[in-house]
C-alpha cells in the first residue's frame, strides 16, 4: 500500500496544491476561531523529524488547526475509517495523512495490520519529515493504571 506524506507530494511536483489547501484552511480557521491561545512559538519552517502530539474531541478541524498553524509540513496520522467518506479520502490524500486501522474498527485485524504504514511513518521521520498523531484519550482510571504497571515492568 502506497502512503503518501507531506513531503512526497513536494517531492513529486504536488507542492503548489498542497501549499494552496494549507493557505485556504488557514484562512477558514482565521475566520472560524478569531483567536487561538497557543504555549510557545509555532514550529518554523525548519523543524524536521518530529512527532507532532495533541489532543483532540473527535473532529476533523483539530488537526486542520495544528497544521495550518505550523510553517512546516506536517503528515497526520488518522483513523482508516476516514477514507470511506466521500471527498475527504482526496484530501486526506493532499495532506499526505497516514491511514491506520484501529482495533475498534476492525477488531479481527492481524497484528501486522499496520507494518507498512508504521514503516512508512519511521522511514518519513528519519528523512526529516513530521507527523501529527492525536492518541485515544479515553481511558478510565483502571486502563491507565493497568498500563502505567505494564510500562513499569518493561
């Protein structure tokens, strides 16, 4: 399965679309939210190979915020369902997104699922490249107690 980034798209000649949808999100946002508090500065144009990570209440402009906010690419990670709706899978496409099927979705998936697109994700990272993830934040106190002895014993 072909995934394409951010910087894929540059490097393929897309460049022009991209920075277009970027620019005319950004100015929808501007419009949408007439302030936005943020901690520190926004990443610059030369901030490479990070992860990007934030939380967000399930909708589709929190993501939309983060990368329009930054000067430098970014690849989101998001849920496969998202690609079954019409249009948005083209966008999703032109922001370069990642594609990952969640357990939740597809409860019968294999393990390796999601190989390609993990090593697709650690390839785009050590080139340089960014990607924004938004991790499940429902847990209730026993899950995260669960997983926090899990992370102790490792």
């Amino acid at each position: 399965m072909a995934i394409p980034l951010a910087d894929d798209a540059r490097e393929a000649g897309g460049d022009g679309l991209r920075d277009l949808l970027v620019a005319t999100f950004r100015r929808v946002m501007r419009l949408y939210f007439r302030e936005v508090e943020r901690l520190g500065d926004p990443p610059g144009p030369e901030v490479r190979g990070r992860v990007f990570v934030a939380n967000h209440t399930n909708a589709l402009i929190d993501p939309i915020l983060v990368i329009t906010d930054a000067a430098c690419p970014i690849s989101p990670v998001a849920k496969s369902t998202l690609w079954d709706v019409p249009g948005l899978r083209w966008l999703l496409e032109r922001a370069g997104a990642v594609p990952i099927v969640r357990r939740v979705d597809a409860p019968d998936k294999a393990s390796a699922a999601n190989a390609d697109a993990f090593g697709k994700i650690a390839e785009h990272l050590g080139g340089g490249g960014n990607i924004l993830i938004f991790p499940r934040a429902r847990a209730t106190a026993s899950r995260t107690s669960s997983r926090c002895a899990r992370a102790q014993r490792a």
